[in-house]
C-alpha cells in the first residue's frame, strides 16, 4: 500500500490505461503496443489464382448449366452479311390503319421507307428476282474482285425497280422504270451498285442517272388525284408526303443522320482500299495480318470506319469470312477492325466471342497488348448500349477480366480510363435493376467479369485514389446489396474490400456508407457456411474496426450483431473439433508450421474483430458478461496449442486481455479469473515470444486481483517475470514490470523482489531501456516506490551498488537536458517529452528524495554518461 506521506503521487493506478478515442499520431501508433486495449492484427485471406481462364472458375455457385459457357466454336457463318437484321424474337405488334415511319432505321438501309404496294405484274417480278439473284450470287463469291470477266452481254446490267412512281417536277427512266428525280435518289440508296465488266461493282452516279430528264404532265403536277394514289403506293414517299406524317416513331435527328451518309471516294477506293483487298486473299498469314492492318490505317485515313461507310457490308463480309483461317493473330487484326466499323447485334456479340476466345490462352497477351485490343474492347462498353448488348458486354468483359490478370496490362488499363468505365458499367446496372424491379438478363454474369476485373487492379496504388475520387464504393456496396443473392458476385466484391480496407483512407470511405455493416451481418447469416466469403467479410470487419472507435460503436448498434458474431463462433469452432485429430495421431509432422486451415482461418479473423470491438467502453463490458463469446475463447485456449494455430491463440489471449481490462461485476472473465491463469500457464513456458507477451498482458490485468496474485506467487510466475526483465525487449519488459507492480501493492509479497535478483534487473532495466522509454522508466519507479514504502535506510532496502546506482540515474534522467538531448526522431520529441513531463519525472522525482532522506553518501559520486 501507498505510504501516506506520499498523497501526491495519489492513487495506484492500474496497470493498463484505457484508449484514448481520437485521431492517432505517429508518436501515438508506435507506442499503440502499451495500450491496455489492443487491436489485433492478421494477414489478409488468400486467394489462389486460377489454373485456367475461363467466365467463372471452379469455386463459382453457377452450375454449368445455368451460366455461359466459355467455349464454343466460332466461323465466318456465324457472322451475319447484313449487320442490320435484327436478333431480337419479340413478336411484332399489328400495323395500325395509318402507316408508321419504322421506329429505328437500320445501318444499311436507306431513309426512304417502305410501305405496302399494289400487285405488280408477275413478268416483272421475274424480272427483278433474277437480276437480284445475279447481283447477289456474284456479292457472295470469295473473292472481292474475282480476276474472272463476265461476257460483254451481261455487262453492267443493273437491279431493276419493282414500280414506277409519278411525282415531282421531273423524271428519269432506269431500265425503263421512269422515277422523279427525288425518288430516284431513294432508288439508288437501296441499290447503289451494278455488276460491271470485271465482276465487281460500282456505283450508279446520280449525275450520270439524271442526265435527259424529262418533265411530267401537267396534270400530275397540280397534284391530281390520279397522282396522290401513286404517290401513297409509292415505296419512296416525297419529302412532302414525309413531313405529313405524324409519326413519333423516327425522330427527325435519326432521318438526317441516314441523309448524312459517307460517300465513297472512288479514286482512294480503288488506289487505296481495293489492292489491300486483294493482299488479304494471298495464302501466307504474315502478308494477310500486314494487309489487315494497312486497312485499318487506310480506313482511318478515308474516314472509312464507323458505320456509316456504303460499301461496309462488302467489307464486313470479306472480313469475317477470314475468321475461318484460324490464326490467332490475323484474327485479333480482324477483330479490331469490325469493331471499328461499328457493328451490332449479333456481329458484336460474335467479333467479341471471338476476343475472348483468344485472350483465353495466356500465350497471346502479347498479340493483344500489340494491337492494342483493349481500347477496342473499353470503347464497345463505353459507347455501346448495355440493355441491348448485354452477351457481348459479357464477353467483352471476361477478355478485360484475363488480361487485367496480367500486371503487364496494369498502366494501360489505368490510363485507358478502364476503372471510370467499369465502375460506371457497375452503376449502370444498379440503376437499371432499381428501376426494373428485377434483374436484367446475363447481368449477374456480367457483374461477376466486372468484379473480378477490378479484384485485379486494386492492388494499385493509382486504382485506390481513383475508386475515392469517383465514389466507388458507395456503388459497390449496392451491387452487393441488391445481387446478395448471388455469391459470386458477393465474394469479389467481399475481395475488393478486404484489399481496399487494409487502408485507412479506403476503411474511413467504406464506414461512411451507413448501410455496410448491416449488409456484412446480411451476409454472414446468408453464408454462414461458405468459408470463402465469410472470411472476407470478417476480415473486413476486423479492418474497420481496428481504425476507429465510431466504427466499432456502430457495428455493435446493428440489430444482432454480436449475437450473428457467436453463431458464426459456434457454426466454425465445431468445423474445426471435427477436423481436429487425436492427439495421439498427429505425430511429429503436426507440431512443423502449416497454414491454418479453412476453419481456422475463419476463427482467427472473428476472435480479431471481437478483440478490436472489446476497445470500446460500451461493448467490452457487453462482450466481458457474455457467457457464450467467453466460454467459446476459453474453449479455444483448452484444445488448442501454439503448435496446432499460434495465430488462433495469441489472438484468443489477445480478446481475454481485452475483456479482463473491465473490471465489473458481472463479468465472466472475473468469475473465471483462476482458470484462466492456470490456461495461461502454458503459454507461459513455451518458446513463442509472442505467445509469452500476451499472456504475461492478461497476468498483468488479472494480478490487480488478491486470489490471482496469490496464484501467481504459489506458481513461481513471479521468478518467470522477472526472468523476463532480462529479456532486453521493451514491451516484455514493461509487461513483466506491470505484473510485479501489481505484486507489490501486497505488502507481504513485496521481499519477492529481493529473492531472485529482482531489485538489479529493474535498476537494469532502467538504465538500459529507460533514456528511450519513458513509460517503462516510470513504471520501474512506481515499482520500486511501492517496494520502498517502510524504508528507513537506502542501503538496506536496495543494497549499496543499487543505491547509488539508483540515484545516479535519477538524478541524471531528472535533467531534462540530459534526458532529452536531441537523440529522438524530431517528429517523436514531443512525445517523449510529454511521457518524461507527465508520468516518469513526477514518479522518479518523489523516488529519489525518498532515496536521498535515507541514505548517506560516504564519497562523491560520478556523473555516468549516456
């Protein structure tokens, strides 16, 4: 007990002092490790990288039946000649009375629509058959240009009309079809080409077509009625008869957009484009992909790409049949450049397959960071509409997903802008399924590429500060929220997390999204069983609340939290008793270090969060008088030993040391305080240094009790403790020093010092760690004050050689110029000196004046040198 002479120094303080909640220092974090309430720290669970490349690995809940698959095969007529038929097999409504403008006119149609016409005569409709077959037939041959000249009777026969139609100011005849000069422009947008002399095709020219017009009657040009029944059969109504159209299904943006159609430069056409067609039908792959990419480049400089070139359907069609090679390389160049031409539908899913066909095998990486593949693949997800191209977002996204597995592709990604469009795609179909009601088909598939594409990049740096800069995680939050459901989904987004919140500034972003913690209890109780999730979201637990105390008040204020916390406990602890071997069976193999297995690895992260939850003054007491959070830690000390889990272990003493700071009644720690000092005892005597520090923590928070203390000296625990002060480690040393404080507020059990030495190991331990550890200095003081309450002659009480040396030290540390000499870190000056100001000089100063009342110096003493 405290001397009453010495009032000043007030009550014994405990051991341990509680944490502060504020905003850490750097001095604060390095000296963390003294803190009666400790956060536990553990490594982040591991997730192996799969063999294969495929949509969904082999740990994915899909079924194969009820995901895409991610082979098949693919050809050149797989692909459709016209990119604008459309796939959809929505069944057409009826026509209304009053004729529609189509709502959404095609690539390759014309803008002039068509609407139903009267019979035609049948000798005429042989005639246009036959002529639209020819023209066709010869379209279709393999060769663009085919060296073959039809004879000089067939030459430059062209596609006949199937009526005439009488309108306007002026006709002219084609093959002896007779149409107004406007419809005639129409005329010639639906049939722009005729065979000619080599076989290939070309251009009918609206200046050749309109030479010799003639003009019509009269009659017709008042506007007869003879003449609107033409005009209403007509299959290319007047700009007149169009602007009478109310029609709200083509808005007039879409018309001018077709009238704005790219005219062919013929003379780059045929300089330009025609000899690199006639490379690509050369036998030897190199020259076809060398002729593949001057196209492109040829394409780019005509401003041919896009889709609004007129001979792209010729184009598109020479291209996809050379899928058919099978070169992996020719088929990335072609690829790029169908993508360029803007196709759609059907031919986007396809050119996109084929992609990810490709990117499957790891070897052509390199094919695809050379043609620059990926800016291709990011425009099609940035500029493409996502309802209507949801299976080739799909594949499109499963190729990002492979190479973003390669840290090669790392900087391109970042600086192609590939984390704003994945996390706007991600958006996208958050919006999309709260305003639906219901989930897009192929969504959940896609968000799994999505996910997993960002899993890889998050490592960066550059890709963290992105995802705060653009509101990330508040996005990926509700995808999880609304795809909870799908554990696919949740597991990659469960990984991003788990790297992002080992970083402060990415755990405060994601504590500030209210919902989270609600949504991990969500989950946990969802898949309580399903070790790869769970273990990420307990992680992620244990990583917010290891920051700060708001985040540890708030989890414990969700509904059931600690109570979802002791049933996973529960569900994993008889996991792993039934995984367990007898001890009799584990052999010398068992005792060699081994990764912990799936249960343990779920226990070890769960007994963090409860020791990083137990920090905070409203939930440490709830947990402490929790029978079933103690027994469960309890139950973990019993059958396991730092050779079975060290990690498990130390974390469950480290969760005891928590609870047993709170001294209240009903608390399970205290009732059971002599059962766990006798568990600790084993931790004791093993050879782990970090086992021995945790358990020597809880001695010192235990020994505050006169039953424990006592158990303490029956044990010898004391002669270990102050074995320990020869340890030359601080934070050992200043454990053990607390334990022995503890002892000596008995006075019966203060000659226990004297016993072992212990009066010159601490006189050591202030000399040698003291200068640079005030904390410890101070509780050496507080020590020894304690011991020298009844002196009455220093030299008795200490011995002569730590008498001397004791007011030697003080007297020298007492100085603040010797004791603060410039020696620290600049940025931890101050903390020092607030620990020497406030704990050490207060203590050490009341020490040697007691020193000095009671004891005569015989000689001068030296003034040592630090």
């Amino acid at each position: 007990m405290l001397s009453p002479n010495d009032k000043m120094l007030g009550k014994l303080d405990p051991f341990y002092q509680p944490s502060v909640s504020k905003q850490k220092t750097s001095a604060e974090i390095i000296s963390e490790a003294r803190n009666a309430l400790r956060t536990v720290r553990t490594q982040r669970p591991f997730t192996p990288q799969e063999a294969q490349r495929k949509l969904f690995g082999p740990a994915s809940s899909r079924t194969s039946e009820n995901r895409p698959p991610s082979s098949f095969s693919l050809h050149a007529s797989s692909f459709e000649s016209s990119d604008s038929r459309p796939i959809s097999g929505t069944r057409l409504s009826p026509l209304e009375l009053k004729p529609k403008v189509p709502a959404s006119p095609t690539r390759e149609e014309d803008s002039c629509f068509s609407f139903p016409k009267p019979p035609v005569d049948p000798a005429k409709i042989r005639r246009v058959s036959n002529a639209r077959a020819r023209l066709f037939r010869a379209a279709s041959q393999r060769a663009l240009l085919p060296d073959r000249s039809l004879p000089p009777s067939n030459s430059k026969k062209t596609v006949e009309s199937k009526e005439t139609v009488m309108m306007g100011d002026s006709m002219v005849k084609i093959n002896g079809i007779y149409l107004t000069k406007s419809n005639a422009i129409c005329h010639l947008k639906s049939h722009p080409l005729q065979l000619t002399d080599d076989g290939g095709f070309s251009e009918i020219k609206e200046q050749e077509m309109f030479k010799g017009t003639t003009s019509l009657p009269s009659h017709l040009k008042s506007g007869g009625d003879q003449g609107k029944r033409h005009a209403r059969a007509s299959s290319c109504p007047s700009s007149s008869d169009l602007s009478r159209l109310q029609t709200k299904a083509v808005p007039k943006a879409d018309l001018q957009e077709k009238d704005a159609e790219i005219e062919v430069d013929e003379v780059f056409w045929n300089t330009r484009i025609v000899p690199i067609l006639r490379e690509l039908e050369k036998e030897n792959i190199e020259t076809v992909c060398a002729a593949c990419t001057q196209l492109h480049h040829a394409l780019e400089e005509g401003n041919m790409l896009g889709n609004k070139f007129k001979r792209r359907s010729i184009l598109l069609k020479t291209l996809c049949k050379l899928v058919d090679v099978g070169s992996d390389s020719l088929s990335l160049k072609l690829a790029k450049i169908i993508l360029a031409l803007k196709v759609s539908r059907k031919n986007l899913l396809n050119v996109c397959k084929l992609i990810f066909k490709i990117s499957r095998n790891e070897k052509n990486d390199s094919l695809i960071q050379n043609d620059s593949i990926l800016e291709s693949l990011l425009e099609v997800l940035r500029s493409e509409d996502l309802q209507t191209n949801m299976e080739a977002f799909l594949y499109c996204m499963g190729s990002i997903k492979f190479i973003s597995g390669n840290p090669g592709f790392l900087n391109e990604m970042i600086s192609k802008g590939a984390v704003e469009i994945l996390i706007n795609l991600i958006k996208q179909i958050n919006e999309n399924t709260k305003k639906c009601g219901t989930f897009l088909p192929n969504s959940g598939h896609l968000l799994v590429q999505v996910t997993a594409t960002l899993r890889n990049l998050v490592d960066s740096s550059l890709v963290r500060s992105k995802f705060l800069n653009i509101s990330a995680l508040p996005q990926l939050c509700t995808a999880m929220e609304q795809y909870k459901g799908d554990k696919d989904v949740c597991t990659n987004i469960a990984r991003i997390f788990s790297k992002l919140t080992s970083y402060r500034d990415c755990c405060t972003a994601l504590a500030s999204y209210s919902r989270c913690y609600a949504l991990f209890l969500n989950l946990i109780n969802k898949y309580q069983k399903k070790q790869d999730l769970v273990v990420r979201v307990v992680f992620i637990l244990g990583n917010l609340t290891a920051k700060n105390n708001q985040a540890r008040e708030q989890f414990s204020k969700e509904k059931r939290s600690i109570q979802t916390l002791l049933s996973l406990f529960q569900t994993f602890h008889q996991l792993d008793l039934h995984s367990q071997k007898p001890v009799g069976q584990r052999g010398e193999q068992h005792r060699a270090q081994r990764p912990p297995s799936e249960a343990e690895d779920v226990l070890i992260k769960l007994t963090r969060v409860l020791a990083n939850i137990a920090i905070h003054p409203g939930v440490g007491p709830v947990l402490a008088a929790n029978p079933g959070i103690v027994g469960l830690l309890l139950t973990t000390l019993e059958y396991k030993s730092l050779d079975d889990c060290e990690e498990l272990v130390i974390n469950a003493t480290a969760t005891i040391n928590n609870l047993s700071y709170y001294q209240v009644k009903n608390s399970i720690i205290q009732d059971k305080k002599l059962y766990i000092a006798e568990l600790l005892l084993k931790l004791l005597v093993s050879n782990n240094m970090d086992g021995i520090l945790e358990a020597v923590r809880v001695f010192g928070n235990l020994s505050q009790d006169h039953d424990v203390c006592d158990f303490i000296v029956q044990n010898n625990v004391h002669r270990f403790m102050m074995a320990l002060l020869d340890a030359q480690h601080q934070d050992i040393c200043f454990s053990a020093c607390g334990v022995l404080l503890n002892l000596t507020v008995d006075k019966d059990k203060r000659v226990i010092l004297k016993e072992g030495g212990g009066i010159k190991k601490l006189v050591d331990c202030l000399r040698d760690l003291g200068p640079t550890d005030w904390q410890l200095a101070c509780l050496v003081c507080k020590t020894l004050w304690n011991f020298s309450e009844n002196i009455t002659n220093a030299s008795s009480c200490f011995g002569n050689e730590d008498t001397n040396t004791l007011l030697l030290l003080l007297s020298s540390f007492l100085d603040e110029e010797l004791a603060l000499d410039g020696s620290f870190d600049p940025d931890l000056k101050n903390y020092h000196k607030l620990h020497w100001e406030t704990e050490f000089k207060p203590v050490a100063q009341q020490l040697l004046n007691r020193i000095q009342r009671h004891h005569t110096f015989l000689e001068p003493l030296p003034i040592p040198s630090f």
